[in-house]
C-alpha cells in the first residue's frame, strides 16, 4: 500500500487517525496531537468535516 506523508501535514483540521481500520489512535485538533501520532506516515485520507487518516502496520 502507498505511504504518503506525516500526519502533522494537516493544518488546523480536527482528525481520526485510525489504525488497521479498525483501532482509533487520536481524535482532536492536529495541534494537539502527541508527538509520535504527528510524526506517523499515513496511507489514506479521507477529508470531511472529521478527517479520516489511516495508517496501516506494515506485515513483517
């Protein structure tokens, strides 16, 4: 699956980063977001009044 860029790309946007699609890692403003959910790549955005950012474990 493509990787595009980190997720601290969005700009004053509320956002869900969700996991594997099924685990929800962050709801909030992109700001407020820690560190570690800034700095993940994600593979699929879906924009809306929440934005939905997923990312994907990559299987070892």
């Amino acid at each position: 699956m493509k990787t595009y860029g980190k997720i601290d790309s969005f700009k004053k946007m509320d956002i869900k980063v969700i996991l594997n699609d099924t685990e929800v890692l962050y709801e909030g403003k992109v700001e407020d977001a820690p560190a570690n959910i800034k700095e993940m790549h994600y593979n699929k955005a879906l924009l809306g009044k929440v934005t939905e950012i997923y990312v994907y474990q990559e299987e070892k």
